[in-house]
C-alpha cells in the first residue's frame, strides 16, 4: 500500500479576478483591487478597437481593428500571440471585402462568427474559411453593442428580428443552422431603438419591448416554451449595456427616466426588484453617470463604469478619465472604485467581462489553492485517477511530481 506523509506549513493561493475592458483610446484588464492593469492596447490616438468576446474557458478574446479594412484579432491571454483574419485587400476593388461590425467565438474557440452590414458569416483561424450564416437581417444593432445575445455555450445566437408590422424574437443555431421563432409581437412604430436581448441561465431569453419613444417592458422566455412572461411593464428607460455577457442573473436598468435615484437591479431567476440606495458613481467629490454593467461569476457584486471629467477655465473639459466602480448588492454599498490610467480624453468606456483566473493546481474549484487540493491530489495518486487539473508539470500522469509542485506552489 503507497503511503504519502507531508509535513507543510498552511498556506493558500487566491485566484485573481479580472474586469476586461476597452474605450476609443485603449483595450486592457484590471484586477478588482485596482493594483494591477496591464494593457492589450496601449493608449494611442485614435483608437476605437472593439473588444466583443472571450473564449468558453477565459483563455483568448476576441477584437476589432480600427480603420477602414477592419480585421478580427483573436488574442491568447496566456501567451500573448495573435491570429488575424484575411477579410480584406486594401487598395483592391475587385477583391471580395468584408468590413466585420462585431465577433464572437463559437462552442469552438478557433471559430468566429461576425457581422458585416446585414449578413452573418462564420470564419475559420484554421483555413481562413468564411461561411454565410444569416442574410439581409438590418436590425442588428449598432457597431458599438450588436443586439445579439449568445447562450452560455456558444452554440447558439437570440436576436429580434423586425419588419413593419411585427417583432420576431429569434434562435438561431450555430451547429445546423436551423431557425426557430420564439415568439411574436406587434411593431407599433415608434421610434424606440431600444429593443435588445439578453440570455440568462437555464436557457431562458430576455428580451425588451418598446411601448413608447422612451419606455419598454422586459419580458422572459424558455426557447422550449413559445409562453412569454412580463418582468417588468413600461416602465424600463435604459438597461446598462452588458457588453456580450451570457448567462445573466441580474440586471442594472433605469427605471422611468435617467438619474442615479432611478437606478434599478432585476434578478431574472427570483424576479425581485431591488431598489439600491448607495449605488453612486462619486468620484473625486463628483458624481459620474454610469451606463455599463459587468457582473461578477457569482453575481454578488457589478462593476460599472463612466467617465470623470475635470473642467477648467469657462467650463471646458480638460480632463476625461474611465472609473470602474464596483457595486455590492448584499452590501448596497460601492465597495471600491477603480481608476483606470487609460491615458487623458475618451468619448466612452466599457467594462466588457469579469472573469476569475483559472488556477492551477484548484481541483476543488473553490477559487483557492490550499492544502484540501493537496489531499485531493494525494488521493489521485492512491486510486490511480488522472485530472487535467493535477497533471501541474503536463507530462500526462498525476504523480507524486505533481504534488511536490503543488506544494511548492502553495509555499512559494
């Protein structure tokens, strides 16, 4: 029988969470604390890339180029290489250019899909393959923040879909390109642009409808079930962008008109109202509107964003910094804020994605490294069992190598 004996002082490693974030002027991430920002973009002058996803497992994301012959870059966090697209062949006419307004990864992380104008194409970083999707569709939003919702496991797309006279809110599988209608609604012809989805948990869609040139109502649906329930009834004047988040719990909105003592938050799942007291944007003694929202893995807290602006001499702007804040609903209290160093001006900011740091060596999947991983990976080593997880040095086998590492991990 193998015995194991270790003799180690206790100790932890804490997973790290990051917010990712882009403007008109820089693209990078930050840690919740603040302490750390490291940029994917430096600031530069114009700017303008647009940062519209992250892979299934945190490790790539995906942005647009500025200028006129867009591309899509697919970065990988860990390494920091780059994959372009071949969409375009500047200078030349007769080449078949596409101008990508947006992208998302698929189930596969080495596949997109992207907008350009009123198509949907799917491409391939293998063999540069492109593939139309979805044609003439001319309400997918604008280039900022696409009205397209995407399931939590990338194999599926939500959108509403508009004609004259009706609203059709839509699936749209990635996998056999089949269409589904969810639902059906009257277009009464106002002019709200404000009609978005939004996909929570347990394949529920969210979806707003506008009943006046301000106001909509937000109503819930199962895409096994063509049953619409109304959340909220004309009351709803602005939901935080969320960037392309999935699987929402809650969401930040204005209820009625725009000011901090309308700020709202929804939980989709229990869909009670909360009615937040402290959720002020107060930095440097003034008060930041905010308009973005990136919530937390667990949903317990949200950052949102604005711009502070200092004003000089005739109440001209001089100054215009990003801040995060960061929002504790249990708490109702912003337990921080966070000022982004993102170089002076910026017309916009938006906090796209909180995601946690995979740890290595967590088999528990607590968020902390510590001595209950070690005990798992002994036991590992007992029964003869393997996971990626405690394979630490990669060479296909739990050992009692990999707990030597892990060990020193937690020390060190």
């Amino acid at each position: 029988m193998k015995k194991i004996v270790f003799s180690i002082i206790f100790s932890l490693v804490v997973a790290e969470d990051w917010i990712y974030y882009y403007s008109d002027i820089a693209m990078g991430r930050v840690t919740v604390d603040g302490l750390e920002n490291e940029f994917i973009i430096p600031p530069t002058w114009p700017g303008g890339h647009n940062l519209t996803d992250i892979s299934l497992d945190n490790s790539k994301i995906v942005y647009l180029t500025e200028g006129n012959y867009q591309e899509i870059i697919m970065l990988d966090v860990e390494s920091m290489d780059t994959f372009t697209t071949d969409l375009n062949t500047e200078g030349c006419s007769e080449c078949e250019n596409y101008f990508p307004e947006y992208a998302l990864f698929t189930s596969n992380d080495n596949e997109i899909i992207f907008v350009d104008d009123e198509n949907l194409y799917k491409y391939s970083f293998l063999d540069s393959s492109i593939t139309l999707l979805i044609e003439g569709e001319d309400d997918w939003g604008d280039s900022v923040m696409k009205k397209i919702a995407q399931s939590p496991d990338k194999t599926k797309l939500a959108y509403l879909s508009k004609s004259s006279e009706n609203i059709q809110l839509i699936v749209f599988n990635l996998q056999n390109n089949e269409i589904s209608v969810i639902d059906n609604f009257p277009n009464l012809g106002n002019d709200c642009d404000r009609h978005n989805t939004y996909w929570g948990t347990g394949d529920y869609i969210y979806y707003t409808s506008c009943i006046s040139d301000d106001l909509s109502s937000l109503f819930k649906i199962h895409i096994s079930n063509g049953e619409p329930a109304q959340l909220l009834e004309d009351d709803i004047y602005f939901i935080f962008s969320t960037g392309k988040q999935s699987k929402l719990e809650k969401l930040v909105y204005t209820k009625n008109s725009w000011n901090s003592a309308s700020y709202r938050i929804i939980d989709l799942t229990s869909h009670e109202i909360i009615n937040p007291e402290n959720m002020l944007g107060i930095y440097e003694g003034s008060q930041i509107s905010l308009y973005y929202q990136a919530w937390s893995p667990d949903h317990s807290k949200v950052a949102l964003s604005g711009i502070y602006t200092a004003s000089g001499w005739g109440g001209v702007i001089i100054e215009a910094y990003p801040v995060i804040f960061i929002y504790d609903v249990a708490l109702d209290s912003m337990v921080s804020n966070i000022y982004v160093n993102n170089g002076s001006g910026g017309d916009y900011f938006l906090p796209s994605f909180w995601v946690e740091d995979k740890l290595e060596g967590d088999l528990n999947s607590d968020g902390i490294v510590n001595v209950l991983d070690i005990v798992q990976t002994v036991n590992l080593v007992l029964t003869n069992e393997y996971e990626e997880n405690g394979d630490l040095n990669g060479d296909g086998i739990v050992n009692v190598l990999d707990i030597v590492q892990l060990v020193n991990l937690i020390l060190y």
